[in-house]
C-alpha cells in the first residue's frame, strides 16, 4: 500500500488561522476595543427574499408524493440551465444547454476538472493566486510554472511565448487582487492558449461585480474562447449562496484535444462521481436570474460596491496605491511606509484595531501587499477608513 506522497508537497496555509490567533489574543488583552474585521472573504448580507422564497416552496414540493424529487439530473436541472443560458445570452454569448454543467460550488470542480487531464501537463499559476490551484494541483503531482502578478503589470499578468504551458488559470475580477483583465488583454490569452493549444481554466466566480459595461464578465465574450477555455462560476458571490452551495461551469462542445470532446469527458466524470445538487438549492438560484431576484441581488452588490467605493477613496485620498475596488469586491493595496505584509497587518490591529489579509499569504509576489474585501458592515467599514485615514494622514 502507498499512499499518494504529493500531500507532503502541500504547505501547510497558516494564513487564517494566524490571523485569527493574533485577532484573538489582542482581543484578550484590550477587551473593550472594538476591532473591525475587513479581511473576511464571506459575505454578509443574507439571502435575498426572492430566493428564500423559491427555497421554501421547493421544500414543501418536496414534502408531497407527486411533487417530490429524487435524484436529479447530475449535469442539472434544465430550469436551471435555462436561467444560466439567459444570463450569458445578455453578454452576448450563446450556449447550449449541454455545455453547462451546475455544481455545488466553483471550488468543487475547480479541483474536480484536474481528472481531464494528465499529470504531466504543465500549469501556469499566477502569483499571488487563490490557493486552491495551487494546491490542487500540487496533490496530482504536476509541475507548476508561476506567472508573475505585480505592480508593474497592474497584477495582470500577459503571456510570455517562451514558456509553455498546457493548463493556465485566469480569475478575473481577481482574488485577491481585484485586478480585471480587459477584452483586448483576454484576447491575448486566448491566441496564446491555441498557439500551445493549452486549456485555459477560467474563474468567473467575482463576475457580478464588473461595473464597467467593456470589461468582459466571461471569457465566451473573446473570439476563440470555446475552443480553448472551461469557464467556473459560482452563486457564492453573486447571491450570498457561500453557505447554500450552487455554482456551474461550462465546457464547450467545440473544445475538443487529442481526438477527444471535453464536453463529453467531463460529463463522463460528473455523471461517475457526482449525483447532483439538491433539487431545493437549484429551485432558489434559479431565482436569482429572474427579474425580481436579479433586482434584489443588483442591490446587495450595490452596498458591497459602496464599501469598496469607501475603502478605495481612502486610500486614493492617502496616496496609497491599489489594484480593484472598482469591479471586484477586493482591494489590494500596498503597505505603506515600505512595511512587508504581517508587519502591516500588526501595525493595523495595534493602531487602527482594523483586520485585512496579508497579501504574503497569497504567494511570493504578495510580500509588501495587503487585501481589505468590501463584505462587511457599511458603517463598520466607514469606521475603519476613518481609523486608517487618522492613523496614515
Ligand atoms: N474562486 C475564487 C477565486 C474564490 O475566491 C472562491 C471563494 O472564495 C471560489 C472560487 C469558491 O467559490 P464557491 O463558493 O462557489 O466554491
């Protein structure tokens, strides 16, 4: 018996959970301080009504002999896929129902799509990342190859022709540096990715927060795109759906390698290893692309986006440089005064008793960088900037 040795490649992320010691422990000497967390990355708001209300009546469906739903379809209920073919057609792009595929989550089979492909395959990362692909692919054992996100490049790195890549993950908006790529940008990496005929896996799960009309929200709006591109997304952020767990993710039927339909692969694996999300989960996010849940959704983005609105003027205000805030709901700024990451974030909760994430934490291109996410509290994030402005003028 041997087990799989990758997992002792994995480093051990002490991001959060040093966070949260140090939160702790400085709560525990200055109990009456009140500190104001701006690092979290989960929503807040619940729920919009629209979908609560799709919830209950799927649940009591569910209660009655002629209403009640077994297993479902694996790749999704076609109500479902029609409401998400709906929401692309707006941007312009045209799916078959086929091409999607509902998940419990972006994260999901964001790690799950790694079984299309083989293990030899070189990945291109961006740094710093979301640490999912990294680790996912650490634990089938690829190679990774870093691509460099920093100041100079606005953190939106370009493809370089010398190296070749077979996977390449693209997140736009990005987390953790809210950075959007541009149609003209995303065209670059589509030619790039049919040059080396690589796939490039797509995280869209920060879509809904695209304010400016010419910024894609997909990479199907880029010319080429299907021939060469998965797209993930997810409800998390869109509807506050991190705890209910819906997302989806298309896979083209013209992305075909070696002979081989994607499209078909995927289904192949979805409909081995998965069974579904629950009935009563796809009932409420269907009702986020209809009118009434998409207006109630377009408002809680909205107070989000006044918090990064907020946050960004501060630092404008400060001469602090950023990435994001405009079309994401992260800001990620440089730590002033030259500080290295954790150096600010305890300067921060000393002085300010304001909580952000250490860029560090996102890879080595993160040192000397900072994230502060719009999800909270309207006037504990006024508060906040109030303190950060005070303690920086
Ligand atoms: N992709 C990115 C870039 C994320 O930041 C997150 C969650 O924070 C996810 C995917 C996971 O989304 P889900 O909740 O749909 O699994």
């Amino acid at each position: 018996m041997k087990i799989n040795q990758n997992y002792s490649r994995l480093e051990e992320s002490y991001l959060f959970s040093t966070i949260a010691q140090k939160v702790s422990a400085f709560q525990t000497d200055h109990p009456k301080t009140e500190i104001i967390r701006l690092g979290i990355g989960d929503v807040t708001l619940p729920l919009c009504s629209a979908v609560v209300q799709e919830l209950h009546k799927a649940v009591e469906e569910m209660g009655h002999k002629d209403t009640f739903h077994g297993y479902g379809p694996e790749q999704g209920y076609p109500f479902l896929k029609a409401s998400i073919r709906g929401h692309y057609a707006v941007r312009g792009v045209h799916l078959d129902p086929d091409e999607i595929f509902v998940s419990d989550g972006a994260k999901s089979d964001l790690g799950n799509i790694l079984d299309l492909f083989d293990v030899d395959n070189t990945v291109l990362i961006p740094d710093p990342v979301y640490p999912v692909y990294v680790d996912t692919n650490l634990m089938a054992g690829r190679k990774i190859v870093y691509l460099d996100a920093n100041q100079e490049n606005g953190f939106l790195p370009m493809p370089d022709e010398q190296v070749k890549a077979d996977l390449i993950y693209l997140c736009s908006p990005n987390n953790p540096t809210g950075a959007v790529y541009t149609k003209e940008q995303l065209k670059q990496w589509v030619d790039y990715a049919a040059y080396c005929g690589a796939v490039i896996l797509f995280d869209a799960a920060y879509e809904a927060f695209v304010q400016e009309d010419d910024l894609p929200r997909s990479i199907y709006e880029i010319d080429g795109a299907k021939e060469c591109a998965i797209e993930f997304c997810s409800f998390s952020k869109t509807a506050g759906f991190t705890g209910t767990r819906c997302g989806y993710t298309v896979v083209p039927m013209a992305l075909q390698r070696e002979g081989m339909s994607l499209n078909h692969m995927w289904l192949r694996r979805q409909t081995t290893k998965f069974n579904g999300v629950p009935y009563i989960v796809q009932k409420g996010a269907a009702a986020v692309f209809q009118e009434e849940g998409m207006q109630q959704i377009r408002k809680n983005i909205a107070y989000y986006q006044h918090n990064a609105k907020v946050i960004a003027d501060t630092l404008t205000g400060l001469g602090i440089w950023y990435t994001g805030g405009k079309n994401s709901p992260y800001i990620w700024l440089k730590c002033p005064h030259e500080m290295k990451s954790w150096e600010f974030f305890d300067w921060l909760l000393q002085e300010a008793h304001v909580v952000g994430t250490p860029g560090a934490g996102f890879g080595k291109n993160g040192e000397g960088f900072f994230r502060l996410t719009s999800f909270g509290d309207q006037d504990k994030t006024a508060e906040a900037m109030q303190r950060i402005q005070k303690l920086l003028k």
